[in-house]
C-alpha cells in the first residue's frame, strides 16, 4: 500500500495521546497565537482537542468567534444544493445513493435543470453546489458540463445563478479543466476520513481507492481548479484525528500549492434510504461544536461550510463559533425543488427544512447579515489572490459592503414585509460600520442603483 505523504496515521495518533493533558498555560499561548490569525500546527491543535475544563472550552469558543469576526465578520452566505443524478455505482455504507439501494434511479433532463433553477432563483439563490453520483455511463464529464451551461442559461425576473460550485468524483487533470473552463466557483471533495481502514472498509467501488480521493485536490489544482473545498464525514472514526487530518491536509495544500482550502465542510452522519449504518464513532452536539471552533482556530482563513443536516439551533451555535456558508431550503434528490418526491430517492435525511424566507429572518434577528455574494469569483478575487486578502482578515474590505448589496437585492426582489423590515435595520447598521468613507459613499450609491432596478453591483 503506497503511504500518503501527508497523513502520517502513526503521528496523529501520537500528538493526541502526547497532549491528552494540555497544561492549561500553553492552552492560552496557543489561544493567543490563534488570536493573531497566524492558524496553529496540528501539534496546537491537539492540545485544544483534548481540552476537557468547560472553562477552557468556553474559551475556546470566544477565540474562535472572534477570528470569525475579524476574517468574516458578520455575514453568512446562503446557497443551494443542486442534486442532478442519484445514478452511482459505488456502493458507500453511508450514502442513499449507494449502487445497492433499490430506490428509483433519476437523471435530470436539460429541461428539468433549468426548471429547478428557476424554482431555485425564485427564492432568491445567487449560488449553488452542484452534485451528482458517480456513474461514467449515466453521468458522464460532458453531461455535467452541459448542466454548468443550462444552470447558467436562466435568467428570469428575480435574477439569475452567478456561480456554480461542483461537488462531483475524483476525476482527470483534464475534466477539472473543462470544468475550470465552464466558470465554476469552487470545487469541493471530502475525504470521508482520513483513517485509511476506516475509509477503505466504508466504500466499494472507484471511490473505495483512497489514495486517488486523497490526491484528487491535487489533480484540480493541475487542472488550473484554484479554488478547492474539503472535508469529513463525522461519525466515520474518532473526529479527534480527522480534526487533525484536515489541518494536515489544509497545510500540504498550502505548502505544495501556495493556496488553503478556499472551504472546509463539517457534515455529520444522517440517516438514509436502505442504508443500515449508524455512526461507528459518533460525534456529540457538544464535541461537533467543539471541532467546529478548533477548525476556525487552526484555519482561520478558509470558508466554513454547515448544511441542513444539522438542527436549527445547532447551525445558529455553529454560526457564532466559526461557519461562514450554509445551506438553505435544501433538497437532496434529484428534481427535488417544487415538487414533492418520494424520500427513497435522498441522498440523506435533512434536519432544517426552513424555507430561505425563514432561514434570512432567523439569521438577521440573531444579527447576522445574510449574503448571496459571488463578486470574488467575478473579480477574480481567488486562488492566491483570495488567500493574501483573507489570512490578513483584509478580504472584509470587500465582503462587508458586497454582502449588503446583495441582501438589498433579495429585498427588493423576494422579502416578506417582515424580513424587509429587518433587512432595511440590518442594512442600514452595517453601512454604519464601513469606516472607510469613500467605499460607504460608493455603496451607498450602489444601494440606491438597486432600488432603481439596477442588479448584480458588486465591488
């Protein structure tokens, strides 16, 4: 079996079991460096791991609220999954799409994409993750290329898609360059776990190969792919050492490549059609919460990214502590949205089902600003570029003022008299907050353009 260069499983294990007792000094010096949003080795991070004092914890917690802040701010950016096709041919023990399930197979048509975009764009979306399972015959690179042009092709009244991320196989060099060429945003592909048994007894079929998941991301950037996404699926093995894995993973990115992950996703096991897994190492609200602040701690520059997997008051701690992007109003079958369908045909069962509608007022009342934003990908503003504005925390300048364009655009064209109301406070607050005069002046005038009819104003 050929080792992977940057997973050393002997090493990981070590550092938790060298720091099962962190003295609580160097757990404040570690603390204290995360505060400078310089990130932490994974020896640091183990230390937090295995901090048990609640006090500790709770410390924890404020460190990583207040990188969050000082990248991020205030804002959380909604988006979209967009299910094309439940045809798979591996046989993964977690997933409802797995080749076992006897669940009715569904291809989306052309047609059936541009008209769940339409469902999609009528809520307000400005952005999706598109997904498909992995089946070179059903849903081969020239199909999913296809779908990025249909995605982009609508354009109705309440606007349009402004940019398609793609969570899709482990593919060539060459598909990540076709994709790169189609104008997606950021491509996203979790190792499911980092523990080589643990994901080699889990998946049966092409994805069983752990190596060629591991190094995909290396594939995209090859493929001119700048930004790239990871993640875990908690509950698979001890979330101790895939917190650890991610670090590593994130660092060898960034070393081999000059660029950070540009996402980290949190999801935890969910029950599924057919699928008889519970969670062989599961993980609880507080220890998910936990991981969460320790990976905002760690990789203080990188989007963090919660679905509706997880409970409303779960996602609203998580949103505190360190998450940047969530999920609204999410389907995970094909044709999901505006029709009802038979629950055979998810790929997981969902825990927030709340509308965008009331995922926006829930979030503005928490003090959040809610963000539809995608002028990175249009400026540019990716890759390297991204991570010399982020880890600094300078990528702010630009977000904060563009987040409050796009809420004015959902305003105006998908509010409710009541998220309108606090749109219009939270809008005006955040503008209270741009110290720079010049960029206020300029979004106020920006905001004005949008009251006019103008859309898709971004700095």
């Amino acid at each position: 079996m050929t080792p992977a260069t940057f997973i050393d499983e002997d090493k990981l294990h070590a550092l938790l079991k060298k720091t099962s007792a962190p003295p609580p000094g160097d757990v404040a010096d570690v603390l204290r460096k995360g505060r400078e949003l310089k990130g932490l080795a994974p020896e640091e991070a183990a230390m937090l791991i295995n901090v048990s004092d609640p006090d500790l914890i709770n410390e924890i917690f404020d460190a990583a609220s207040y990188i969050k802040n000082a990248i991020y701010g205030d804002r959380l950016v909604f988006f979209a999954p967009l299910y094309l096709s439940n045809y798979c041919v591996n046989d993964c023990a977690y997933c409802g799409f797995h080749a076992g399930n006897p669940a009715p197979r569904k291809k989306l048509t052309m047609a059936e994409i541009r008209e769940q975009v339409g469902f999609l764009t009528e809520m307000g979306h400005k952005r999706l993750l598109l997904e498909s399972g992995e089946d070179m015959r059903n849903n081969p690179i020239e199909y999913i290329l296809d779908a990025i042009d249909a995605i982009y092709s609508v354009k109705n009244g309440k606007g349009e898609i402004r940019r398609v991320n793609v969570n899709i196989a482990a593919t060539t060099v060459e598909n990540y360059r076709s994709l790169k060429g189609k104008g997606i945003g950021t491509y996203q592909l979790f190792q499911e776990s980092y523990h080589r048994q643990t994901y080699e007894s889990t998946h049966n079929g092409p994805k069983g190969n752990y190596l060629r998941q591991l190094y995909a991301l290396d594939n995209a950037f090859d493929g001119g792919i700048d930004d790239v996404g990871m993640g875990v699926l908690f509950g698979l093995y001890d979330w101790r050492f895939e917190v650890l894995g991610l670090i590593s993973h994130a660092a060898y990115l960034s070393d081999t490549f000059g660029i950070g992950p540009h996402t980290i996703s949190v999801p935890r096991l969910r029950p599924a059609h057919s699928v008889t897994m519970t969670p062989p190492a599961p993980v609880s609200d507080n220890d998910f919460l936990k991981l969460i602040a320790i990976l905002r701690i760690a990789v203080p520059y990188t989007g963090m990214i919660i679905t509706t997997r997880e409970r409303p008051e779960i996602r609203e701690k998580a949103f505190r502590i360190g998450i940047t992007q969530a999920s609204a109003a999410s389907s995970t079958a094909p044709g999901g949205f505006g029709k009802k369908r038979s629950k055979e045909a998810d790929q997981f069962e969902l825990s927030d089902k709340r509308s965008l509608e009331e995922m926006t007022v829930s979030v503005m009342k928490q003090g959040f600003t809610p963000s539809f934003c995608t002028a990175c990908y249009r400026r540019n503003r990716t890759g390297v570029a991204f991570m010399d504005l982020a880890k600094p925390g300078d990528i702010q300048e630009f977000c904060g003022p563009n987040s409050i364009l796009t809420l004015m655009e959902y305003m105006e064209d998908n509010a409710s008299p009541e998220s309108r109301y606090l749109g219009m406070e939270v809008i005006n607050k955040s503008l209270e907050g741009i110290d720079n005069a010049s960029v206020r002046k300029q979004t106020e005038e920006k905001l004005a353009r949008i009251r006019r009819g103008e859309r898709d104003l971004y700095f």
